[in-house]
C-alpha cells in the first residue's frame, strides 16, 4: 500500500541577486535582479508502508527541499503530493499528529532545559496519555543509552546525545511516517553506527515508512534497500543499492598478491594501476573485460592471491555526481 | 483542562525554570525595567510640580494622570511578559528557519508561536503598576464600583490584545522582508503615542495624528479607554465618551482579525531557511 504518493511535485525559489561593493549595494535599494532557482522539477516517486528509502544527491539537489514540501513546511510551486491520505501543505492537525521530522542541523529542544521538559511539552502537544508516554519515552532512552541524561541541560550534552534527544522528542508520538534528514551529520562513527542501529531496530520492530536523507554513505548501506538518487531537483535513479552498481559502476577492483613479492613490469596493460606495495598490487580494470585481464594474468604470472571486487559505493556515487553535473 | 491552556501553561512553567537558571540574569532584568519605571514616575512627578493637569481643562490631574500612567505600566509588563520575548523570537526564527519546527506540531501555530516563552521579569512592573493604581485612588478617595472594575479589566484586556496584534503582525513581515530587527524600535515609536492621553492630540498636527493613531492603527485605544473608565469620573463626562468604549471593542476584534489574516499569509509564503 503506497503511503507517500508523489507527482510532478516541483518547488522554485526566487533569490536575491546582490552583486559586490558599495554602489551595487545602494543600487540594490531601488532595482533588484533575482534569480529563479528550481530546487525540484517534477519529482514523481511512490512509497510503499513499511519501506525505508534513501534520497541521495549532492548538496542542493532538492533532497531537504522535497522532504519540507512532504512535511507542509513549503508549499509547492505545483504539483501533487499525498503522505497518508492526506495534502502535507495543508498542514491539517490530524496528519500532523502522525508524521516526525527530524533535521539533522536544526534543533527543537530547549536549549536551557533538560530534554525530558521538551518532551512533556510534547506529550501536551500530541496529546499523548501519560502511562504510554511514560513507556515510550523510557523504551526510546533506553535502546539509545540516554536514560541518565534526561535531567541534563540540553546545553550541556554532547552532539551525539543531542541527537539522540532530538530523535526521542520526535518518536513520542509513535509516527507512522518519519522524514530524516542528515540525522548523524557531524557525529562520530561510534555515535553514527548507535544511531543507524537503533534506527535500523525501529523501523524494522513498528514497520514505520522512513525516508532518509544523508550523505554518509554508511547509513544508507545499514539501512536502506531502495534508493533514491535525486539531482538538479529530478530523479535520477529509483532502485536496489546493487542497481547503481550495475548502472553506475563501471570498473571493477582487482586485487593481487605475487609470489615472493615479484612486480612485472607493465601491469598497466591490463588497466589502471591503483597501487603498488610489493606484494600487493591493486588494478582497476572495466567491468567487461575482467575475466580476460583475469585469464591472462593468472596465465603469465605468479600469482598467490586474487580477489575481485566493486570500488566503493562513494566513488560510485561521487563519480556519478560528477557526470551528472558536467552534462548539466 | 483544554489543551491550550495545558500547553500554556507548561510554556509558562519551563520559561520561569529557565529564567531562574540564570537568576543573575533574572533579577539584573527585574531591577532594570523597575527602575525605569520609577524614573518615570518621578519625571511626572516633576512635571506637575510646574502645571496643575496635562492640558487646560482635560480632567488629567495628577492623580487620574497617576492612574492613566499605571493602565498603560499594566499594559506594557503584560504584553512583554508573554508577547514581545515572542514577536522577536518569531523573527529570528523565520530568519534562521527554526519556524520550521514549529509547523509541524498538531497545533495552531499562531498560539504556539505567540506563547512559546514568557518573560517573568517583565512582570515586576504589574506590581509596580497595581502599587502606583491603588495609590492613586487613595489620593483621589475614590473606590471604583464593580461595574467599572470588570470594564477595566475587560478594556485592559482590550489594549493588550491590540498591542499583541500589531506586534504579531508587524513580526510576520519578516517573512517577506527576510529580516525585521527594527521591530522593537518600531514597536517603541509606535506605541509611545499611546502613552499620553488622547486630549493633547489636538490643532493641525495633533488632530490628523489622533485620528491616525485611533482608527487606522488603533494604539491611542489602549490605555486611553481603560484608563478613562477609572480616571473619567472626576471630570465632567461628554457624550462621545460612550463611543470611544465601544469603537475600542469593535478596534480589538479588527486588530486581531486583521493580524491573524497577516500571519496566515505569512505561514503560506515561508520558504524556510537553507538546511
């Protein structure tokens, strides 16, 4: 059943154009150039429930754009969008009540006070019956180890645990739909790994829909089956993780090992030579012609080990990014 | 308990944990605005001492200006106890795209954006106005009656609900102007007007001004009406002193009506901030 239905959703923006110094300033007084930017140009995508899906893109692709436009933050330039049934611009209390947004750079806690007063706050807003609160809230502190900061000044707790006190606040309310964008922006690994885990336990234990932005490429590969690759504001891309590796992927990493630390000469035949440390010596070769490289290596030389492999997904990602700009 | 009030007042109870966090702070903000207020009783004091009432036969003595002066303390410390923190954090957070947040809550979002914080400090003025009310009846040995009690806290409720509309509007025009930190200054043009009886409005200048500042942007309402229902009964009464009353009624709803048309248009035009 699709829960996020998206059509022909695109959303422009008209920016200020401020040239430099002080007589373009003063010019900009009186007559003022903008500058129409289309954040998003017709996105169509269909989510079904239960799906965890991830919107890649480079730095303003549309991905924060579209998940504003789905949480009624912004309001279309046209098109159509239903979360749940229901018109996310129209802001109505009842889809309101069913969806979170947690935004990795922005925070909704209050600064001064421990997080457990923002989340009664919550518990207000949402109208959330005490007892169940009250189990929610101790289930969430706990999976995420923050039980002994609730009292703790939000001032005063680490970025990590600030983070994970921004994903409590907005799964109080149990939300059938949850928009993440760049939620372990500027954490450490061991801060990221705990909060993909938990993220991974959740959704898989209440079945929620999530759409997640990051460019951690480790959070995607953790939790995400489909992928949304998005760019210019479309979508260019729409499937399985294996798939951008088929369509996008075009080498192959072959890695090998040669008896009694030997290195021949003119390797590079057989393609690019990534690196060289006797006895190891990394190729990448074009997908198509692998198993000849292979054949005539093994055939005329020494080797002791051999394994070959995909490059790693953000060379994947960060060269396709690359291509999609340069063609505009 | 309907969930606004609940949701008031935990916004009530967590700004005054907060503002007792830093109680430094707190009280530095507390002396401050006592302090002015004292300074500008005694600045009236002083001027009375030159002139028997502001304006030959206007009716404001120095005790009814007394009373006039504490309406409009009352007013103030009441608007920037739960208003102004408000108006100027609501600006910033349609600069900064923290509003974001605050449209995706399940609840109006005029409400939750006009309530979130209240400044406990600014209410050492209410007491300091309440003090400088009673003082002033004493020396006028007059106890006002029931009927004019309600009416006062009716229009006192009135001028409140005016300030806070222009407030609330004039804040929402960040949205267009993208940043709006004149507001206060504006805020304290404006409403300086509204701090002398409307009587001293009068001639070339004075007359289009009153007329400015009562029916178009009705700040000279706010005090002036209250302030009379206490004060008026020691001077003669005119007849068109039932109709400034009930204009004041009809100004608050339009007041409210019309910022709450502003801030509506401004929710549908926010663009938020980069993320």
């Amino acid at each position: 059943m699709a829960v996020i239905e998206i059509e022909g959703l695109a959303k422009a923006y008209r920016v200020y154009q401020k040239k430099e110094g002080l007589a373009a300033a003063i010019g900009g007084l009186f007559r003022r150039q903008y500058r129409m930017v289309e954040a998003v140009r017709g996105i169509d995508l269909c989510v079904d429930q239960g799906e965890f899906v991830a919107f890649l893109g480079p730095n303003g692709a549309g991905k924060t754009t579209t998940l504003k436009l789905l949480s009624g933050v912004i309001s279309p330039t046209s098109g159509t969008a239903r979360v749940m049934g229901f018109v996310p611009w129209r802001r109505e209390n009842a889809y309101r009540r069913r969806f979170a947004l947690v935004m990795g750079q922005k925070n909704q806690l209050w600064w001064d006070l421990p997080a457990n007063e923002s989340f009664r706050l919550h518990q207000q807003i949402y109208r959330i019956d005490r007892q169940q609160f009250d189990r929610t809230r101790d289930e969430l502190t706990g999976m995420l180890g923050v039980g002994n900061l609730l009292r703790q000044p939000v001032r005063e707790l680490s970025l990590g645990e600030r983070m994970k006190m921004e994903l409590i606040a907005a799964l109080l309310h149990s939300p059938d739909v949850l928009f993440l964008d760049e939620p372990t922006i500027g954490l450490d690994v061991v801060a990221q790994y705990n909060i993909q885990n938990f993220l991974k336990h959740y959704q898989q234990s209440r079945k929620i829909t999530v759409l997640l932005t990051s460019h951690y490429m480790k959070d995607i590969l953790a939790l995400c089956h489909r992928v949304v690759i998005i760019a210019l504001g479309r979508i260019i891309y729409d499937g399985s993780l294996a798939g951008i590796v088929d369509q996008f992927g075009g080498h192959k990493v072959i890695s090998l090992q040669m008896l009694n630390g030997h290195v021949p000469d003119q390797l590079d035949r057989y393609g690019e030579l990534l690196s060289s440390e006797p006895p190891h010596i990394k190729l990448r070769v074009d997908r198509g012609v692998v198993p000849d490289v292979l054949a005539n290596v093994l055939a005329n030389h020494s080797v002791v080990d051999v394994s070959v492999e995909d490059p790693p997904m953000e060379e994947i990602i960060a060269a396709m990014f690359r291509r999609i700009k340069d063609e505009g | 308990m309907s969930l606004y009030l609940r949701v008031f007042l935990t916004f009530a109870r967590n700004s005054l944990v907060r503002d007792m966090t830093f109680r430094v702070n707190f009280l530095i903000d507390t002396f401050s605005s006592v302090a002015w207020v004292f300074m500008n009783i005694a600045f009236y004091t002083l001027v009375f001492q030159y002139t028997p009432s502001i304006g030959a036969n206007t009716g404001w003595e120095k005790y009814p200006f007394f009373l006039f002066l504490a309406t409009g303390l009352l007013i103030n410390s009441l608007v920037q106890a739960f208003f102004m923190t408000n108006a100027d954090e609501f600006s910033e957070l349609v600069r900064t795209g923290g509003l974001d947040f605050a449209l995706l809550k399940p609840i109006d979002t005029q409400f939750l954006i006009s309530f979130t914080r209240v400044d406990w400090s600014a209410l050492g003025n209410l007491v300091i106005g309440l003090a400088l009310m009673l003082y002033a009846l004493v020396q006028l040995h007059y106890a006002p009656g029931p009927l004019q009690i309600v009416l006062f806290l009716f229009y006192l409720a009135c001028g409140v609900l005016i300030y806070y509309s222009l407030m609330i509007a004039l804040a929402a025009t960040t949205v267009w102007l993208g940043r709006n930190q004149t507001l206060l200054d504006f805020w304290f043009y404006i409403t300086n007007f509204s701090r002398y009886p409307m009587e001293i409005y009068v001639g070339r200048w004075g007359t289009p001004l009153r007329h400015f500042f009562t029916f178009l942007i009705p700040v000279l309402v706010v005090v002036n009406v209250p302030a009379r229902i206490l004060a008026r009964p020691f001077v003669l009464q005119a007849q068109s002193d039932w109709l400034l009353p009930v204009f004041g009624a009809i100004a608050t709803i339009g007041s409210l009506a019309a910022s709450r048309w502003v801030f509506q248009r401004a929710l549908a035009s926010y663009r938020s901030a980069s993320s």
